[in-house]
C-alpha cells in the first residue's frame, strides 16, 4: 500500500487542481516503475495499491525503497508553483506469508503502512507480527 505524504496540505495550500497534478504525477511514476505483471490501481484519495506477482517482502522492500527515492527526487510544480518536497510512505504484506486472504492482506499492508507513518514518513515497513492457522 502506496500512499502520499501530507496530501492535505497540498490541497490546503495549494487548492484542489494541485492536489489531483500530484495524484498524476504520483501515478505517472507509479506506471513508470512497476512491471508490465504488476497491478497497481487508485484504492482511493491519496492511497494506492500495488500487487507484484512471485515478489517476497525483502524484493518488495527493495523496489519500493527505490520507488520513495524516485519520488522524493522528482520537483513537483503546478501552474508553475513548486509545491515543495512530494513523499510517499509504502507498507507491505505478503501472500501467502502474512495471510491467505485478500481482505486481511489489505488490513496488514495498511498497518504496515500506518507504522511508516507514525515512524517518520518516506519509508517503507514490512507488516511483521504473528498469525495464527485460523487467519490465515
């Protein structure tokens, strides 16, 4: 789960048409760095979602870390006003590993997601925790 740091204030500060210039632009390099067999897809405000086939937590972390280094090196500007520095925070949950269901899948990737937030922003955490036979 892929979502955009302080898109809030984008849309605070620089109104509602820079806000959705990010979201494009976010999207832009989401498509530009996932595999043709990747799905990536808009859950919805500020928040996306990215299946990669066949990838485990560590090659997943890996990729995601390069995707926060592309976005944090791209300048971002709207009607020729620089919108400051754009960051994403990733979280990660692995089928079959962390859990055989789709629903839960999200839940955990989302979590995942939440600890990168409350740890700083523009990083990547792998959901880590135990589940039990009967989550599963």
């Amino acid at each position: 789960m892929i979502d955009i740091d302080h898109f809030k204030k984008v849309n605070d500060n620089f109104g509602h048409d820079a806000g959705d210039a990010v979201l494009i632009e976010v999207a832009a390099l989401l498509k530009k760095h996932f595999r043709g067999t990747d799905v990536v897809c808009r859950l919805g405000g500020e928040e996306f979602v990215a299946l990669l086939p066949g990838t485990g937590a560590a090659e997943a972390q890996t990729r995601a870390e390069k995707l926060l280094k592309a976005q944090s090196n791209q300048a971002l500007s709207h009607l020729h006003q620089p919108l400051g520095r754009i960051t994403l925070s990733c979280g990660i949950a692995t089928y079959p590993a962390h859990t055989m269901d789709p629903k839960r899948l999200l839940r955990l990737a989302d979590t995942a997601l939440y600890k990168a937030k409350n740890n700083g922003r523009d990083r990547c955490e792998v959901w880590e925790g135990a589940v039990s036979s009967s989550e599963q």
